[in-house]
C-alpha cells in the first residue's frame, strides 16, 4: 500500500483531539462566499443581468484562493497561524458588511466584484491558517476528521448565508450586514477562544524562507507530492452546477425565497451531512477512492438532473444531491491535502494544492455560464458531466505516468 512520504507518523502532536472546533473555520469564509453564490447571485440574476456576468462575480471570489500560496510563506515563518485565522475573520466580516450594502444590480457590479475578491482572499488566510493549524495540533488520524468537521462547518456557512436571503426581505441593508458580521465572526472568534483554553500556545520549531522552499520543492518532487498536485488541478470531485446553482433559480420556476431555502439551506446542510458522512467513510476506504467515487457520482448525477422536472420540488432534489456528494467529495479532498503536508510547511504546501484546487473555481463558471446561455440548463448539464468524465480521464492517466496507484491511499495513522 502506498505511503505518502510526506506524513510522519512518528511525529503526532501531544495534544488531545479537538477536531470539532474547526468547524467555525470553515463556516465563516462560507457564510460570506456563499452569500456572493447565493443572495448577490440571485439578485443579479432576477435584476436580467446575463449568467455570464454572474459568473465573473463567483470567479472573483474563488480568484485568491489560486494565488494563496503567494502569503501562505509567511503564514509558516510568523507560525502564529491562529492570529492569522483572526485576521481573515476580521475582514471577511467586514466585507460581509459591504456586499450587504452594496446595490445587487449590474450596475453595481464594478463595486461587487473587488468586494468579492477581498471575501476570496479572507477565505484564503483562514483555509492556509488552519489546515496549517490542523497538522500543528493533531494527531494525524485525526486531521481527516478535522477535514469534515471543516467541511461541515462550510455546509453551515452555506446554509445560513441562504437564511440571510429569506432574512433580508424583511431586513434593511444595515440589518442584513449586520447579521452577516455576526454570523461570519462570532463562531470562530469563540473556536479561537476555546482552542486558547483547551491548547495551549507552544513554541513551535522556527522555519525559515529557505525551510519552506525547500521542504515544498521536495514534497511536490515525490511520485504522492505529484499525484496529489494532479488531484488538485483536475476538474474531479467537483461541479460547476454546485458552484451555479443559486443562479439557476429561474429555471426552475423558484422564487428568491425558495431559492434561499433551497440553494442555500437544503443544499448546505445536505453538504454538511456529506463532508461528515464522507469523513468517516473515507477513513476505511481511503481518501483517493473517495475522490474517484465522488466524481464518478457527481457526473452521473448531472445526466439525472436533466430529466428532473423544472419546478421548485425537481430544483430541491438538484440542490441537495449537489450539495451532499459535494460535501463527500469536499472530505475526500481536504482529507487527501491533510495527508500530504508536512509540519513545517505545512500552510504553504496545503495553499500550493487548495490554490491548484481553486483554479477550477476560476475557469468552469465561465463555462458552463456560457453553456446556460447558449444551450440553457441542458447545455450547462452536459458540459458540467462532461468535464467530471474528462478530468477523471486525466487523473488516470497521471497515476500512471507517476506510477502510483489511482485508488490506494495512506491509511491516516497507519
């Protein structure tokens, strides 16, 4: 079976478990994101804004999680990775307050974009900072579970930035910021506090510059550096129609309300539940298969939902199959990138592979938004099944000019 030689077995934290407290670092970033997927989203869409230009908005807010491995360097020399958790809540709560008040019409898109932008690139100090966090703290069995409880907590995130959609009917703009400000803060400033209490700040081994280079150069240099890399940058356990789908209301004959409960309450929690689910069952069979199966069922699933009815009970069945095989492809990959790292670098190897991860999040909405607007949601369907297909094709074809085994993977702690 093969091994990743990036993980050391023998060096496991002394601390004990606390998976569960990364939840709220995976809810904060995704309240915000998702309310740029979900609520701006919807109401560019209903304001006849084209889905193409929707979609730059969602690119914008995936576009720095690509480049974080540019700050990730200096995220493993200052080592402080939990105050630097606290600066991407802080300003991911205050971008929260601005996309709020932000006018949500294609007018306002040259306000909404940069906004979105500096949500992706709040998001990116957190992902860097506590998957760095994850391999400092746990032990390495435990790093998948942190994985899903991660994921779940975007499930969360997601499902609550839906509830702020149905809220803000009735809320003014300040009131919708303000409850965006709440919900994308006070979780995980209360995750830190609780983290502070229950492990204490150590001083961890000093990593220079040079350290860091070096230890990522000579990971991604290994055959399991390099698959993991080509996991990474494929189109595989992944879906553009998740990434479209608070857009995709009208097509479905969904009102803003059922889409927020929808698009972003059903899927998210459904997303939850399959980052959890996902997380548990990937530790038996291993992370790699995961990540084939996911894609293998994501795929299917968009040829299915072409014959879904187009009505509100067909766009709940969409969204919550979207959203529970993306939360158990969301485990499989975090659950991979965890496997992977080493501790001194850690931040920057895992931002090098959630940037090659995030480079599908730049270039698919634009297609498959093209695809919707040539061919509607047929067109949109097909392209995000055939990109699944193609990209596992890839895949295959890197394990084997690696020679690694596509499906085989470490056993976390084995």
């Amino acid at each position: 079976m093969e091994r990743n030689l990036a993980l050391d077995a023998t060096a496991e934290p002394e601390y004990p478990s606390r998976a569960w407290l990364f939840l709220p670092f995976g809810l904060s970033p995704a309240v915000v994101i998702g309310y740029v997927m979900i609520a701006v989203s919807d109401a560019l869409s209903r304001a006849a804004a084209p889905l193409s230009s929707v979609s730059m908005l969602v690119t914008a807010a995936f576009l720095p999680a690509t480049l974080m491995f540019l700050w990730a360097p200096f995220i493993d020399i200052v080592r402080q990775r939990r105050r630097w958790i606290l600066a991407g809540v802080l300003l991911l709560s205050a971008v929260a307050a601005g996309l709020a008040m932000a006018p949500h019409t294609e007018a306002g898109l040259p306000l909404l974009v940069p906004l979105a932008a500096l949500a992706g690139f709040g998001y990116s100090l957190v992902s860097a900072a506590q998957k760095g966090l994850a391999v400092e703290l746990l032990a390495p069995k435990r790093r998948v579970a942190a994985a899903g409880w991660a994921g779940a907590g975007s499930g969360i995130g997601l499902a609550a930035s839906g509830g702020v959609l149905v809220a803000s009917a009735s809320l003014s703009p300040p009131g919708t910021a303000l409850l965006l400000v709440a919900l994308a803060g006070i979780p995980s400033l209360v995750s830190l506090a609780l983290l502070e209490r229950r492990i204490p700040r150590h001083a961890p081994d000093a990593a220079t510059l040079r350290d860091v280079f070096t230890d990522t150069r000579r990971l991604f240099g290994t055959g399991p550096g390099r698959l993991t890399l080509a996991i990474c940058m494929l189109p595989i356990g992944t879906s553009a129609a998740f990434l479209m789908l608070g857009a995709l209301g009208p097509d479905f004959q969904s009102t803003a309300a059922v889409v927020g409960a929808l698009a972003g309450t059903a899927r998210s929690l459904a997303m939850a539940a399959g980052a959890l689910l996902g997380a548990r069952f990937w530790l038996r069979l291993g992370t790699k298969s995961g990540c084939v199966l996911s894609t293998l069922a994501l795929a299917a699933f968009s040829l299915l939902a072409l014959a879904v009815p187009k009505t509100p009970n067909g766009y709940a069945f969409v969204v919550c199959g979207y959203g529970f095989l993306s939360g158990a492809s969301l485990s499989a990959l975090a659950g991979i990138i965890l496997e992977t790292v080493e501790q001194r670098a850690s931040s920057t190897q895992a931002s090098v592979l959630v940037a090659a991860g995030n480079l599908e999040n730049v270039y698919l909405p634009p297609m498959v938004g093209i695809a919707h607007d040539v061919a509607g949601l047929t067109g949109l369907l097909l392209v995000d099944s055939a990109v699944g297909v193609g990209g596992l094709l890839l895949y295959l074809l890197c394990a084997r000019a690696l020679h690694q085994h596509p499906l085989l993977s470490q056993r976390v702690g084995g």
